[in-house]
C-alpha cells in the first residue's frame, strides 16, 4: 500500500469512520484496487502507453536533431567569428537564436503543461480509465461494497450513494449561513 499524506490519512480515517458508524451492523465492506498494477496489465492500457512512447521517441528524436543542429551551428559561427563581418556575426547569431527558440518552443509545445504528449495521453488513455471505473463501480455494486480505494493515493474510486453526505452537507451550511446571518442582523 502506498503512503498517504497526513491530509489524505485523516479523510480516510473520517470516512472509514462514518462508513463504520452509519453501517447498520457496524461492519462496512472495504475494497482496495492497485491501479498501477492495472495499468501494468490491462493489455489496451498498455496497447495506449506502447502508442503513446513511440509518438514520444519521435518527438524526442526531432528535439534532439534541433539541439545538434543548434550546436553545430553555434561551433560554426565560434570557428568562423574571426573570418566573419560584423554584419554576418549578427546575421548568423540571429539564425543560432532564432533555432533556439524554435527548439524551445517544440519542447514547450510537446511537454509543457497543455503540450501534445499530455493531449495525447488524454485521447489514448481516457478510454481505458473509463472502461475500468466502470467495471470498478460493477464489482462494487454486485460485491455490496460500501467503499472502494485505490493504494496509489488513496483516492475514493466506489461509494455506496448511501453514504453520501453531501445533501446533509449542505444542508447544515445553509442552516448555519441562515443562523449567522439572523444574528448579525440583531
């Protein structure tokens, strides 16, 4: 099982707590999934990982072709510099910049937070997280679990709508909102 941070460990502890104090016989059922395992197994999650590192090998490779051809171009304009005008410095330290930023902006582009490899990911991989929430939330129900985990950070993947507190939640917000809002007009 995977560590928890102390925030995630005190609302399990609440949750587990509820689940045990709400329960008619006092017993929740508790499940637990190890989505890395998954993931590592499930042949489409791997089919949609083997397709997504070879587009990024590719990626990587035309990264890397603009990085050599940066540094060839600036071990050029080093050898020449004293061969070269001014105005021919200037001209070729700006093409050497000018590669620079578009190697920049194709790591940017592909890596950053929007970049293509996490679209990517998102279109190869949203099928497959979909298929197994669902047949998470079957085993749940045909089980008769009250709350499924996962160990990877122990997020809640199942709940039984009978536990869900929400309404009740909101319910008292409203109250308490209305309560405090009377009082500040006396």
């Amino acid at each position: 099982m995977s560590h928890f941070s102390k925030t995630q460990t005190r609302v399990l502890a609440m949750l587990l707590g509820a689940a045990l104090a709400g329960s008619a016989a006092g017993q929740a059922k508790l499940g637990y999934v190890d989505s890395p395992r998954i993931l590592a197994s499930y042949g489409p999650a791997l089919d949609a990982q083997k397709k997504l590192d070879g587009e990024n090998t590719q990626w990587v490779q035309e990264l890397q072709k603009m990085q050599e051809d940066l540094q060839t171009m600036q071990q050029k304009l080093e050898q020449q510099s004293l061969l070269l005008s001014d105005a021919k410095k200037r001209e070729s330290a700006q093409e050497l910049q000018n590669l620079a930023l578009k190697a920049q902006q194709f790591q940017q582009d592909h890596w950053g937070d929007q970049g293509k490899f996490f679209q990517r990911r998102g279109e190869l991989l949203q099928p497959v997280f979909d298929k197994i929430n669902e047949v998470i939330n079957k085993v749940g129900e045909e089980g008769g679990y009250d709350f499924i985990f996962d160990t990877q950070a122990g997020n809640l993947l199942y709940a039984k709508s009978s536990h869900d507190l929400t309404a009740d939640i909101l319910a008292r917000l409203e109250k308490e909102s209305a309560s405090t809002a009377g009082k500040a007009k006396n």
